[in-house]
C-alpha cells in the first residue's frame, strides 16, 4: 500500500521557501509515529529541507541531479524508480514536495492528510482532491490550543 502523507491548509498550501508555514507539535508527532519504520520517498528540495535524516526511516530521493548522493540515502531519479527501491516495504510514504505529490496521487492508495484550518501564502501546494476517486474513512478534529496556533484535523482516504 502506497501512501500519501501530508499536512496542507485549506487552500491547499504547503509551505514557503521550503518551509512549512505553521508548527503543529502533534501532526510532526503523528508523522513519525505513522512512517518510522518504512521508506520515505521525496524530492530533493524536502529532503534538503531537513536539518538532518529521519531516524528509523529509509530515505529516498527523487532528483534529476546526477551527483547527488547524500550519506545514509537511496537516490533515484524517477517516482517509479523510488517504488521500485521500496517494494519489500508493505507501506512506503510519499512525503513531498508540491511536484512529488502531484506524480504520486495515482499510484497511492491511501491519502493520510493533515488539513489545516486556514489559508496561507505559499509558493507549494498540495493537488486538489478527486472525490469521485477517493473515499473519506477517517477524520479526527484537533483544536487550537497554547501549542498549535492553528485547528486541524487528520483526514484518512482510501482510493475507491
């Protein structure tokens, strides 16, 4: 099962500078809880977006770079190559950017989405979802509070 793993705002932004744009404690807590263990497949501009590697995770980078080869990394240079180098992974995650995403939304099974309540300036966004092929199964509101700055909710689909 190919998952997507996101946290987007209501308009679908992502982040700014390769940044995100908000800090949600809880959602970067759910993230490691949810992809340690499994290969993590991303673009190089995420990847670079990291003060270092993920523990307990396979990182693996999409890029058209061909001298790019950071320690401890698999390199690849197309999405397909990444879900080659991760099959024996029962659940690999695609993890970003904007671009990685977009490729990946029809290869994934299952969206497990961070949707943040507000609208943000941005320069990467997360593609529009296509209810006629996705199904809502799970969701779970998170209130503001004095560590999140921002309401949210976990939304978990599956391809139809």
């Amino acid at each position: 099962m190919i998952t997507i793993i996101a946290a987007a705002a209501e308009n679908n932004a992502l982040g700014k500078e390769n940044g995100l744009v908000w800090h949600l404690p809880d959602d970067f807590k759910r993230f490691k809880r949810l992809t340690s263990g499994h290969h993590i497949i991303m673009g190089r501009k995420t990847f670079e977006s990291f003060p270092k590697l993920l523990p307990d995770r396979t990182h693996v980078i999409i890029t058209r770079k061909e001298d790019y080869h950071p320690e401890g990394t698999i390199v690849v240079h197309s999405l397909e190559e990444a879900l080659r180098v991760s099959k024996l992974d029962e659940q690999p995650f695609i993890i970003g950017g904007g671009e990685i995403y977009k490729m990946g939304m029809d290869k994934a099974d299952r969206l497990e989405l961070t949707r943040v309540h507000g609208e943000f300036d941005a320069d990467t966004y997360f593609p529009e979802i296509d209810e006629s092929k996705w199904d809502l199964i799970k969701e779970q509101f998170h209130e503001k509070d004095d560590k999140h700055d921002y309401a949210f909710t976990y939304l978990t689909y599956e391809r139809k």
